[in-house]
C-alpha cells in the first residue's frame, strides 16, 4: 500500500480500538496469526456544507481514490457515496451523510450548534478522519437526537472517526463463509446485528454482510460521563460477477440493516 494510504489507515485504526477494544479479539480469533485485509471502513457526517460527504471523500480523493456508487436511504434520511482505490489492498471507503433538512426544526437546530462549533480549518487536515466529535455536546441534546435519529445522535457524541472496520472474508486462511465466521464470533461471546437475519445479503446480490452489535465505551458530555454504543466490526464476503470480477459495491438493502449495529441493545 501506498505509505500515505498506510499512514491513514493507521491513524484510523488507533483512533477505532480506543472505544472498539473488542476488534483486537476480532483479529485474534479470524486471523489465526496472519494480517486482516479491510475490505472497506465507514464514515458518518452530516450533510452541513462544513462537515459534508465531499469534505470527507476529498482526503481520499487526494490520495487516488476514485468515486464509485451512490446510496439513499429514504427512511433513515441518509445519503451515501463509496470509494475504491486501484490498490486491492487499499480499504474501500463508505461515506455516508444524514440529511439534517430533514429532521425536526429542534434536532436541526441542536446539530447546527455542533457544527458552529468545528473550526474551518480542521476539515482540511487528513486528521478531520479521526478527529472525534469537534464539539461539546450535553446528554441531554445526545438523547433528543436518539429520539429522532440513531445516526444523529451517534454523530453528535463520536464524531468523525472509523465507524466500523469490515474484515474481509474472501482474505482469510481459516474461513470460507459468512455462516463460519459467525459461528465462531457468537462461540467467543459476541452479539451480532440480527436485525433482518444475521447475513444480510446472498450470492445473488453478489455480498454477504454481517456485523457485530457496537462495543459501548464512555463518551464525556457537558452534563456528564455516560456509557453509549461506539463502534463495531463488519465482515464481507463478496462473489465474482460475470467478467471473474468480485462485485465492488454496497447492497442498499443490506446497509441499510448495518447502519443498525449502533443501536443500544
Ligand atoms: C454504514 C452502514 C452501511 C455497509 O457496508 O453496507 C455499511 C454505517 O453504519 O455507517 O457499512
Ligand atoms: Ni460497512
């Protein structure tokens, strides 16, 4: 990989295991002693001309990504680009954004008074990838966004960082299938997203996915420290298309359940 693709990714994934430390028992248990290959990680923001999608996906366009498929989810309110790179190695990126218009006239206002807060000049740095949650937010505005929308709410107390890291199947020595890897991920005590079934996705959409529920760590708000969903770890198994090629893409349906994996339990 490309050093300053490497570098990135790293910074990433530092950042990631700090509130997702269940992703070193991840790599333990699927890796069997050898690297993981990612097959893509995800961002969230939302859709505020400051923090939008395409301030996020300029990092990685400067970096040689090419943009590639366009996603919506009606009922979530979200948009959705994905981006790959000509180095197989290179994670794809998901971006995703929430459509704050949107949204009731008070939640609007709440995330407008995060984002006021985000000096211009941090946007521009690769660093903006990692960079948290830019803002101080209080329990309180945490829960009224949960009433409206999990993403927002996840969005005001993370921020910007590795949303999930996805392993992919179709590297790993030890397993072959979707069903394999969960096997073994519910054997050492994980809680996978079953919503719509635990595989999301079949062969004829080309991807299966699954995930696990997100790991919950401490985030501090203005009113005080409590314990929310963080981040969780996806796994992908893609089938060849026509021309021998594995499928590239996202499946709406199935990301659509994804998005989920940071739902309070
Ligand atoms: C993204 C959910 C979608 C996928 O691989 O389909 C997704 C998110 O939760 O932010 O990751
Ligand atoms: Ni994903």
């Amino acid at each position: 990989m490309q050093k300053d693709i490497e570098t990135l990714f790293g910074h990433l994934w530092d950042n990631y295991i700090k509130v997702t430390p269940s992703a070193h028992k991840v790599h333990a248990l699927l890796g069997g002693g050898e690297p993981i290959v990612n097959d893509h990680v995800a961002f969230r923001t939302f859709n505020l001309p400051k923090v939008g999608l395409e301030k996020l996906a300029a990092h990685f366009l400067a970096l040689g990504y090419e943009e590639k498929g366009q996603y919506e989810f009606k009922a979530k309110k979200l948009k959705a680009k994905h981006f790959e790179h000509k180095d197989p190695d290179a994670p794809k990126v998901f971006i995703s954004e929430l459509k704050v218009e949107e949204l009731s006239a008070p939640a609007q206002a709440i995330i407008q008074s995060l984002v006021d807060q985000v000096p211009d000049y941090l946007t521009d740095a690769p660093a903006f990838l990692y960079a948290g949650a830019p803002w101080r937010v209080s329990y309180a505005d945490y829960q009224t966004l949960l009433a409206e929308s999990e993403y927002a709410a996840w969005m005001a107390a993370w921020g910007y960082r590795a949303n999930h890291f996805t392993v992919s199947i179709n590297r790993l020595r030890d397993f072959d299938t979707i069903e394999a890897v969960n096997a073994a991920l519910k054997n050492a005590g994980f809680v996978l997203n079953s919503v719509g079934g635990e595989v999301k996705g079949d062969p004829e959409v080309m991807l299966e996915q699954s995930s696990t529920m997100a790991d919950k760590a401490d985030v501090a708000f203005t009113d005080g420290v409590k314990t929310i969903p963080s981040c969780f770890y996806e796994f992908a198994l893609r089938y060849p298309q026509a021309d021998g090629i594995l499928y590239p893409g996202f499946v709406e349906a199935s990301a659509d359940k994804i998005f989920e994996s940071t739902n309070a339990m």
